[in-house]
C-alpha cells in the first residue's frame, strides 16, 4: 500500500466498527467509512468528544450532529497547498487527503521532466491534484461537472497562491469535453482522472464505472500528446482491483506509447493499532521508469 505519511495538519486517530476518528487542523470528526470492518474498542478520549459526528441514515444519506461550534468553513495546509475544508451534507469535507501520496508523485514527474507539461484533470473535484500539478510547474486544465467544486477549487486555488498560474477552469462533462478537445486537436502531456464510481447522465441512463472504464480511457487516450508523460487513474469503486485498472491502461497506451505501468492500493496511517486505512486504488501509467518513485 501507498499511504500519504506527510501530513501534520491532518491525522487519523483511530477507526473501529464502520467509522473513522480524524483531526483536521484542530477540528476532530468521526466519520462512516465502509473499508473498516473491524469492532476493536474505541479507548481513545476524542470518540466521545468530538466536534462533530456524521450519522448514516438508514433511508440513504445521513446528517452531522456538531457538540462544537465549528466555522462554517477553516483552512488545511499541505506543504506549499492550502485548502478549505467544509463540512458537507454528503459526510466529506472537500479532499481526500489519502490522494497526498499521488499529489506528491505527480509533482515529482513534472519537475523532472525536463520541458513543458499540459495536464488534463478529468472530475477533478476541489483541485487537489490541479494544485499540485500547477505548483510544479504544468499548465492545468481543470474539468468538473459541478459548478459548485469547480468554484471551491478556484478558492483553494487562492488560498495556495497560485491564483495566477496558467489553470484553465472548466464546467462540463467529462467525456464529451475530452471528445471536444480532440475534435479540436488539443492535447495533452498528462492526464489525471477520478472518475466516480456510479452516476446518472442527463437523460437518466446509469453509469457504473467498472462498465465504463475501459471506454473513458481509450477515449482519453486520444487527447494525450505525441510524447505523454503520465496517465493516473484513481478508483473508490471497490470491485474494481488495482490491477485491473493498470492493465486497463497496459493494453490501451504501452504498445501505442511504450513506458511502464503501476498499481497499488493508496491509504492514511492511523495511529492507534498502528495500521494503515485503505482508501481506494491507483493505477499510473508513465513514459519513464518512476517505480521508485511511486512506491516510496
């Protein structure tokens, strides 16, 4: 497993019995999360005292119960990023702070390589990986359905500084934008995508991602320049392996492209039990030999 063991101003204290104990910069929540499966005993002080705590519903959904007065919003750095952090309706905060692990892996790529890069980052959320690409250096563009995270990624972009780096902010779908820019014979050297691992379309059709996948990524594939330097896939979608994903971009770039292929689970080091929390997958395809660099 690769786990993003930076950070100082984000922890995870504990999890037990289908729910996670965190302290983002000062602020404790306890949050559900469907990898912990396990019922150790929960000795740690914060369980009872945290500052707020994410209810699950058994009709879907659910809703915080706050025994703290919190901000409406507070700020979270990570080395040279920072982000906003804001309690949602669906139980997350605005970042996965395990996708550290793969924000610093792509900077190195970008500072080594030696030229110009262009980046696609497809459902690109509230700009983590945006950031982390444009603070080293590549221009961005950033590509999200959501009008609403597009905005939020703009204010983290603010907040880090890189307000005037050359990111381009887009609100469109995925797919058919990607479709577009091949049309229009724009490419890319890199390509970042974080796919949702179910969804509807506009006219109600359903979209799983392990039905899908295959097709998005030979889809992109056609926007990558002719000398690409990275194509990262990240999954949540449990059914669907490390391995399978890096396969998946094995058939669809090495023969067209050469260069080399990795997988592995990512995660976040919890400090009681001194274990590691799985937090989904990561699949990379590269042009250079990086395996030291994405195992690190």
């Amino acid at each position: 497993m690769r786990a993003a063991k930076n950070w100082e101003a984000y922890r995870v204290i504990d999890t037990s019995d289908g729910e996670k104990l965190e302290v983002w910069n000062g602020v404790s929540l306890i949050r559900p999360d469907p990898q912990v499966l396990w019922k150790t005993k929960k000795t740690e002080k914060l369980w009872t005292c945290a500052d707020a705590h994410y209810h699950r519903s058994s009709s879907g959904g659910g809703k915080w119960e706050y025994h703290a007065k919190l901000p409406e919003s507070w700020e979270l750095p990570y080395g040279d990023l920072t982000f906003r952090i804001r309690p949602t309706g669906f139980k997350h905060t605005g970042l996965f702070p395990e996708q550290a692990v793969n924000w610093d892996f792509m900077d190195g790529l970008i500072r080594n390589a030696g030229r110009e890069v262009s980046v696609l980052n497809l459902f690109a959320y509230t700009g983590g990986a945006t950031l982390a690409c444009a603070n080293a250096g590549a221009s961005v563009c950033h590509v999200d359905a959501s009008k609403g995270m597009v905005q939020w990624a703009r204010e983290n972009a603010a907040l880090s500084g890189l307000s005037d780096k050359p990111i381009r902010w887009i609100v469109d779908d995925c797919e058919k934008f990607t479709q577009r820019e091949i049309r229009r014979d724009r490419r890319y050297d890199a390509i970042i995508m974080d796919p949702p691992s179910y969804g509807r379309g506009p006219g109600g059709e359903v979209w799983k991602l392990e039905n899908c996948i295959y097709d998005l990524v030979k889809t992109c594939a056609d926007v990558l320049s002719d000398k690409p330097l990275f194509f990262l896939i990240n999954s949540y979608t449990t059914g669907l392996s490390p391995s399978v994903m890096g396969y998946i971009l094995g058939s669809l770039l090495t023969g067209r492209f050469g260069g080399h292929v990795y997988c592995d689970e990512i995660g976040l080091p919890v400090e009681h039990g001194n274990m590691f929390l799985p937090c989904g997958s990561t699949a990379v395809w590269c042009a250079n030999d990086a395996r030291e660099a994405f195992y690190v």
